[in-house]
C-alpha cells in the first residue's frame, strides 16, 4: 500500500475511534486499543482531536489533504498554481511584467504592472458525513470511512472551488465568482462558443485549463461531426489545452459552464482536514428522489455525523486570467 493509501486508511480510523466511542479524549484510546491493537500510531493520534496542534494528528491531516487535493479539480493544476503559507506575505503582478532589451547605460523600459501584497488567511470548509451506528461496528468500517472521507473532502474543495459563493472572513469564494471575471455566453456551435471563449481571455494558455460538468463534456464528445475527438467525460484536451470535469461544476436549466483558468495566477494555501463527531444533529431524510423530506434527529435514526473541516484558501490574483462561457448546452436535437 503507498504512503498516501496508508495515510487515509490510519485517518479513517482514527475518525471511527472518535465516532464510535464518544465521550472523552480517553474513551477514544481506549477504544483503539481494543479494535487495533498493537498499533502505536493509532494509540497516540486518537487521542487529541484530529487535526488539533498535536503533532501526529495535525500532520496526518495535511497528509490525507494532500492526497485528496490530487484527485480534486485542483489536482491536474497543482504543477501551475502558486503555493503559498497561511499568513504569509507574498507579491503579484496583477498585470504582469515585461522589459526591453537597451543600449548599455540605457534605462531598460519595463511595461507598467501593479504589484500589490497579498496574505491568505486560514480560511475553513465544512461538511458533513452520516454514518449508521452498525455500519461502524462492521469489520471493513475504515474502508467506508476511508472512501466517505475522500470523497465528501474533494466534494468539498471542488464545489467551494467552481461554486461556492464563500463569506469573508469565514470560507473561501468561488474562483469563477472573483470580482471581475467575464462571462462569455455560449452559441449554438460549441467550436464557435471555445473561440470566442479564447478571445476574451488574457491568461497564460500554457499554464491554461478548461473546467466543466461531465455532462457538458459528453456533450462536447457525441457532438455530430464534432472536432473535440479529444473530450470525454474523465477529461481530455481542446485545442490542446487539458479539460477538467467535476461532477461539482454548476449546471441549471440554461446548461452547463466551461471555465478557462490560467492557473499560474492562482495562489493557493492547503492546511489539513481536522474532524469531530455529531450524534446531537438533525438532518432531512427522503425515502425516495421524489418524496417530501423529512427532519430526523441523528439519534433517532441511530446515525452519527462525521464533521469534516478542511483548512485552504486561493486568491486569483488577475481578473483577466479566468472566464467562464455560460449557458453550455449542445445536446443533438431530438
């Protein structure tokens, strides 16, 4: 098993001990303990809250982050992206900068930029995972947590990422939200709809990426006599440029968006993921898709919620370096 399968696994149960035993910092070791004996690293890690300044928890949820945030949007982009520390002063151009070639003892001329100081502040996203109280008792328990884990994170990242409309001071924004990006909307030809999306755009395209919804990527792919052989539903490229699907990419009644970012003007800061246990919660339950929900406590439904917080934060430090074409929607006529 890799480093990063092994981390996640020792995580989730780490977030069993804290679900199933409840009760004081003590109860979580003593309950490790007796489920995996012999496992030090178990011992020592359950016993603060995960993710606190504990030493061994705190890094194994930047670990576990670590490893989510590969298979989130972000992920593909990571090479481009500029990482930055929570708190940390750093400089962007905003508009970029440029300068000449001059005779010696000549004043090189520089194009005019604005470098503004930036800090990002250690921001929080929070989700919830319910889990069966039996479920946690069954013997493949960390594998489901594991897996519960992973994905309600990169759900979380992806969806706060592509859609989130954040609040200051508390969660990050959406980057296709920033103050400033464009919108471009889209034509009925879906080749016509990507140039006019290129025109409109002053980013890098070789630190570039499309984002969008993996229906409008099917779209793009079963396109009659359609030039984009290189899309699919798991991604792809356009006019060489990698396409990024998220089921967390916002589609309405209108269609889907395709976002062209330039990922070299992202600054991103990643913490870890720290969770905590719920059984006092209520939450809306549906027997079926179709039916009225209903409120059921946690208790009465013999269930436990995972709370998971995850700690990053982004900043697209040039307006111009994002646009999103709008109202996506290609279907072949019927």
């Amino acid at each position: 098993m890799n480093q990063d399968l092994l981390d996640s696994r020792i995580f989730a149960k780490l977030a069993i001990s804290k679900l199933a035993a409840g009760g004081t910092p003590g109860a979580y070791e003593v309950y490790a303990n007796s489920r995996w004996p012999g496992q030090g690293i178990i011992q020592r890690a359950a016993v603060p809250a995960i993710g606190s300044d504990d030493v061994n928890a705190t890094a194994l949820g930047a670990d576990v982050l670590r490893h989510v945030v590969k298979q989130s949007a972000l992920g593909p982009m990571l090479g481009d992206v500029w990482r930055v520390n929570f708190q940390e002063a750093f400089n962007g151009a905003a508009t970029g900068l440029g300068a000449n070639w001059t005779s010696e003892l000549d004043p090189a001329p520089i194009s005019r930029t604005s470098l503004e100081k930036q800090v990002l502040a250690r921001l929080k996203i929070v989700g919830l995972s319910i889990f069966t109280n039996e479920s946690l008792e069954a013997p493949n328990a960390e594998s489901q947590i594991e897996r519960a884990l992973v994905q309600t994170t990169r759900d979380l990242l992806d969806q706060t990422f592509l859609a989130g409309s954040g609040f200051a001071g508390e969660t990050p924004g959406s980057i296709p939200q920033t103050a400033g990006v464009g919108t471009v909307a889209a034509l009925s030809d879906p080749a016509a709809s990507f140039r006019a999306l290129v025109r409109d755009f002053s980013g890098q395209l070789s630190t570039s990426y499309f984002i969008t919804d993996h229906e409008t990527a099917a779209q793009l792919a079963l396109y009659p006599a359609s030039p984009f052989a290189d899309v699919g539903v798991r991604g792809g490229t356009i006019a060489g440029l990698p396409l990024i699907v998220s089921q967390s990419s916002p589609r309405d009644s209108a269609g889907g968006q395709v976002v062209l970012l330039d990922a070299s003007r992202v600054a991103v800061a990643l913490g870890s993921i720290d969770v905590s246990r719920s059984s006092e919660s209520s939450i809306w339950m549906v027997d079926e898709l179709d039916s009225n929900p209903e409120l059921v406590g946690l208790f009465q439904a013999e269930a436990s919620a995972l709370k998971i917080v995850v700690t990053a934060n982004w900043l697209l430090m040039d307006a111009g370096a994002c646009r999103v074409l709008t109202g996506c929607d290609w279907a072949p006529a019927v």
